[in-house]
C-alpha cells in the first residue's frame, strides 16, 4: 500500500458523515440540556391548593412552550431537568466498565498464556452467565426495600443502577479488549518494539490500547450509554425502581401522561373529515385539550437520544476498521 493511498484512507475516516453529524449533534444537545438543567427547578413554587388550580394537560402556549403534565406543570422544564436523571449516572456506568473491562480485557489478552489471565478470563465468563438485567432488577429492588424514604435516596439508586449497568457489560467490552489486544501483541512492531527495549507495560499501555483501542472503547461505552438510557427510562416508567415522582424522568413523564392517548386517540378519531384539513383539526384538538404533545414529548427525546449516541457508536466503529 503506497503513502498515497494510505493518506487517502486515512481522509475519508476522518470525514463526518451524516450518521456522525447527528451523532455529535445529539451528544452536544444533551450535554447542553444537563447543563441548563443545572439552573432550572422545574417542580412549582406554589403550594398543593393553588397548584391544582395551574391547568392540567393544558397544550403549547407562549407560557408553557410544550403544554403541562396531568399536574399542570410546566412540561418542557421537566423535559430539561429529566435530563439529569441519566447523564451523570450514564456516564458513571460507562466509567465503571472501562476501569474494569479495559484493564482486565488487557491484561488476558497480553498475557493469555498466564494464570492469571485464566482467572481474569473466567471471571469474564462468570459474569456473563449471569442474567444480567434481572440482577440489576433484583438489586435495585433490595436496595429500594431496605430504606425508609426510597425517594430521599433517589440519587444513589440512580447511581447505583449505573454501577450495575456498568458491571454487566463488563463481559463484552473486556471480551472486545483481550481479542483486540491478543491480535496486535502477534504483530511485527510489538517485537520490534520489544528488540529495542521497550517495556511490556509501555508497549501495552501506549502502542495497542491507546493507538489501537481507543476507538473500540469509545464504541462500546457510546452503546453503553446508549443501554443505560433506555434502563433508566423504563423503569421510570413502570415506577418502582427507577425515578420516583415529583422527581422528572423522560420515563416517569411518559407514564404520567399515557392515559391522555386514549383521549387523543378519540379527538382524532371525531374528526369529520377525511380530509387533509379535517386530519389537521383532530390533530390540533389532541395537542390542545388530548395532550399529545405529553406523550410524543418524552418519547422522541428518548428516541432520539438513543439513536444519537449509537450513531456516535457507529461513527467511532468506522474510525477503528483498518
């Protein structure tokens, strides 16, 4: 292969491609929200009398931009605060994998004929066996059980989910590793870094994890970002075990608003035309008086924030093909 040909490989990997421009877009969208959602209370200053007189499930005006929620409370401030629900909890869980995952992956792979890569590679394999999120379900749940006011300790089983999310993937970021490690440690520049005297540790750390690797790591925490989302979110929704209420969650909104489907549904349905016009009125009605907007709110958002981040995980996977 020629220094020309090389290069130009080389360019078109470092192109950005639609898939990694709503990638990217999508992280730096998020990475805004957690931070506006750093200034914003979206739980109201009134009290539970006056509260109840706010407008339930009221649709967009100029002083609720995305309607209310079935409290009559502001939807897109809740939307913005959920956010914070599982940013910082993801990325703990993402960081929780990568200490472990990389340096045991590592270690089994560079030194696969040892004893103590064997144990490291049956303590993968363990891992792996185990029903993974049925055990998160089951300690979470133990952990919810066993405190007096679950809600007071909402940030830690927030973070305590992200640790177990971490540590059941595990297995598939280490098992990635140790293959990727095993590959390399046969090649010609390991044993002529190896000839002039470089060290085990310096050719591991710096010329297979950092200048091979990284963009593997990179692919698997993106997905693991991606999954602990859609964990979080889900037990939101069914209540007992991820966010509870007032505390927003794009999960826990969802299910707060879910019997306004129905409603839409209906308003929708009684629309008198066929037409595109009449499609449009019912339409109009179920955003206004059905809160459409409750529901379709907190699902695209976590549509969209999945699909971003495995477009990031895409987009690191085309950087790490040779």
């Amino acid at each position: 292969m020629t220094l020309s040909s090389l290069w130009t490989q080389r360019h078109r990997q470092d192109q950005m491609g639609p898939v990694s421009v709503f990638g990217f877009g999508v992280l730096i969208g998020l990475v805004g929200l957690r931070i506006a959602a750093m200034f914003v209370d979206s739980s109201p200053r009134l009290g539970l009398q006056d509260e109840q007189l706010l407008p339930a499930m009221a649709g967009p005006s100029w002083d609720h931009l995305l309607g209310t929620d079935q409290l009559g409370r502001d939807l897109l401030l809740r939307m913005v605060d959920a956010v914070e629900a599982f940013f910082l909890p993801g990325l703990f869980a993402c960081l929780v994998a990568a200490l472990i995952a990389v340096p045991t992956g590592a270690i089994a792979g560079y030194w696969e004929g040892s004893k103590g890569a064997a144990v490291l590679r049956g303590l993968l394999t363990m891992i792996s066996a185990w029903p993974r999120l049925v055990l998160v379900v089951v300690v979470v749940a133990i952990f919810t059980g066993s405190v007096r006011d679950p809600a007071a300790w909402a940030e830690v089983r927030l973070y305590l989910l992200g640790g177990l999310v971490g540590l059941s993937y595990i297995p598939q970021l280490g098992g990635a590793v140790s293959e990727r490690v095993q590959h390399f440690r046969r090649e010609q520049f390991v044993e002529a870094a190896r000839a002039h005297g470089l060290s085990d540790r310096r050719i591991l750390l710096w010329h297979i994890l950092w200048a091979n690797c990284r963009h593997l790591v990179l692919r698997h925490t993106c997905t693991l970002f991606g999954a602990f989302i859609l964990v979080e979110t889900s037990l939101s929704y069914l209540g007992d075990y991820g966010v509870p209420p007032p505390r927003p969650s794009w999960g826990n909104i969802l299910a707060g608003v879910r019997h306004s489907v129905v409603h839409s549904r209906s308003l929708m349905a009684s629309s008198d035309s066929w037409s595109p016009a009449g499609l449009w009125g019912g339409v109009e009605q179920a955003i206004q008086h059905g809160g459409l907007l409750g529901v379709l709110a907190p699902t695209i958002a976590i549509a969209v924030s999945i699909a971003g981040v495995l477009a990031l995980a895409e987009h690191y996977a085309r950087r790490d093909r040779p």
